[in-house]
C-alpha cells in the first residue's frame, strides 16, 4: 500500500486543503493512504523516508533551512516527490536548492484564457490514453525550466511579440527520488469541464509514486 504526505498551506487563493482533498481522495480511490498535514513542522517531526511520496501544496511561504535540509534528503534518498500549480511550481520562492529539486519555477501567468495543451510523449505511462490535444481555460504559467526535465506535455505561451513552447508536465529524477509536476489546476472547476488535465496530474502522481 502507497503512503502519501500531502503538506497543505502558504497562499490561501489556490484554496490548498480543497485540492489536496480532490487529490487525495483520487488517490484513496486506488488503494494510497494519504497523511495530510498543514503544518510544516512536520518535515521534521516525521520519518519521511516511510512515505513512498511527498506532495508539498503550499504557494510561496518559506522552509526553514531544516525542513529543507529534511525534504530534499528525503528525496535524495528514495521518497517521491509530486506536486501541481502553484503548490509546487510557486512554493518556497527563497530555496534555490528547492527549486532544483523541483525542475523548474514560476515566474508569472500574463495570459488568462483559452489555451492548448499538447502532449509531447504520448509514449510514457503517465501520457498514455490521454488525449494529444485538448483545451484549457486558466491561468497560462509561464515557468523557469531546468534544461534537463523530461517534459510531457507542453503549451504555446504568446508573450511580448514573442511565442514559444512552454512546459506544462514534466518529470525529472532527484537522487533515487522520482519528481512530477503539473502546471494545471487553478481551481477546482476546472476539472470539470476538462477531466484531462486533472487525469494528467493523478496519474503523473501515481507514476512518482511508483504505482504506474
């Protein structure tokens, strides 16, 4: 049986223990057992090395250099690491080291819309079955790549007479830990009406997981 933390807190606006909830209960639907806390002291006050993976939600705030130290030897060593929107890509904005471990950090949305998301290994287990294409309608985030991440899915971010490709999914590996993330998911509803992209993040978090 999988075990998961899920870390919620930091900027209210992503609403993080109603996503964390949505997620877990996926989750929870294919046999995990979800720990939830809102309490970062919990990095350290927890043997993290007995969850197979970590799910910080938690827009900005800041690790201590401890909860840091614990978070990425944890993942070093062999737990997983997943995340999603801002609880993730926007978490912990002073921890360079963070952000390394992450594979990549937001920077802004200057588009709010329609946009498409393209997947661009229609051949991993995480990809597999989900449409190659499909509309979305949130904020567009334009993020900070590692050159190195595996990017799955990918969108067109047009921006200052400018248009380029621009990472949605990717994963990436961090010592022996697995890394996901997944830039889509502002709010709830949006799943609604785009059952893709919320698939795309459950299975991205079972892969690190080790259950795909």
């Amino acid at each position: 049986m999988k075990r998961v933390l899920f870390i919620s807190g930091g900027w209210d606006g992503h609403q993080p223990e109603v996503f964390t909830a949505l997620y877990a209960a996926q989750l929870e639907s294919y046999g995990f057992t979800c720990q939830l806390e809102t309490d970062l002291d919990c990095l350290t006050a927890l043997d993290l090395g007995t969850f197979d993976l970590i799910v910080p939600n938690w827009t900005m705030g800041e690790l201590s250099p401890a909860q840091s130290k614990a978070l990425r030897g944890a993942i070093l060593a062999g737990t997983n690491l997943g995340g999603f929107h801002g609880g993730l890509g926007d978490a912990f904005r002073a921890d360079v080291d963070f952000k390394l471990m992450v594979g990549g950090s937001f920077a802004a949305h200057p588009y709010i819309g329609d946009y498409d998301v393209n997947i661009t290994d229609p051949d991993h287990v995480i990809t597999q079955g989900i449409p190659l294409e499909f509309p979305y309608n949130s904020e567009q985030y334009y993020m900070l790549i590692d050159p190195g991440v595996h990017i799955l899915a990918e969108t067109v971010c047009v921006y200052e007479g400018q248009s380029v490709p621009m990472p949605i999914a990717w994963i990436k590996k961090w010592g022996q830990g697995r890394v996901f993330y997944a830039a889509l998911g502002h709010v709830p509803e949006e799943f609604e009406t785009c059952p893709a992209a919320l698939e795309l993040t459950v299975r991205g978090l079972r892969w690190a997981a080790g259950d795909l």
